[in-house]
C-alpha cells in the first residue's frame, strides 16, 4: 500500500511539472520572446537553438530542483557556467520586457533620452550578478 501511495505521488508530481513546464514554454512562445531576441540579436537562423536552449534548460532546472548530485568541476567551470547563465537569462529578460513595452513605457515616463542602452546592460549585469551570487554563496538561495 504504501509503494501505491509514493507511486501515486510521483505520478501526481511528474504531471503536475509538465503542465507547468508547458504553460512556461507555451507562455514564451505566444508573446514572441524567442524571435524579438533573434530578431535584434541579428541571429533569426538560430530560433531554434534558443528554443531548444530554453527547453533543454527547463528539463535540466527541474533535474537539478529534484536530484542531489555533485559534479567536481572546480571554480572557474562555475564561474563560466554562471556568466553564461546570466548573459542568457538578462537577454531573455529584456526580450521579455521589450516585448511588454516595459522599457519604452518607463523611458517616456522616467524621460530617459539618453543612456537607454546603459540601463539595459545594467540589468542584464543585473541578472548576471545574481546568477553569480546564486552558485558562489552558500545558502543564498535558500
């Protein structure tokens, strides 16, 4: 009985992530983030390797919530792995805000007519500084 019950639970729990996971990606793909980020980038022939990175992403975040492994690949692999993560990440969040109109609509109210593109690299710093935070200190992310 008890074997049917953590059965169950992993059941419940593996669907529960693919519906989620779905609805992320699903989200992602119906505002266009993936091709207004190619699109300014000038990398439209490679859409599909940033779905497949986001994808692949999503599978191996979810691995890494849910399995304990250690792989000994040393500090400075970390700190590469991170920046990575963070150059990824800030690109996806300003995708993600431009297509929302978030940052025009704050430059018209804020009158910010100069110095726009340094407020962009500033948050994507941004997210790189906390990715690196995130794998360098102990604890943070609890």
């Amino acid at each position: 009985m008890e074997t049917i019950k953590y059965i169950l639970m992993f059941l419940i729990g593996i669907g529960g992530g693919i519906v989620i996971s779905g609805a992320v990606f699903a989200f992602i793909a119906i505002i266009g983030i993936v091709p207004r980020l190619a699109q300014k980038t000038k990398t439209e022939n490679k859409i599909m390797l940033y779905e497949n990175a986001i994808i692949l992403g999503g599978i191996f975040g979810t691995f890494n919530i849910n399995f304990y492994y250690y792989l000994p690949i040393g500090k400075i692999t970390v700190l590469f792995y991170s920046l990575i993560i963070g150059i990824f990440y800030g690109c996806l969040a300003v995708s993600l805000a431009e297509v929302l109109d978030v940052i025009p609509i704050l430059a018209r109210r804020h009158k910010l007519n100069k110095g726009l593109k340094y407020f962009i690299v500033c948050i994507a710093l941004g997210k790189t500084l906390g990715s690196l935070l995130y794998y360098f200190v102990d604890g943070f992310y609890y």
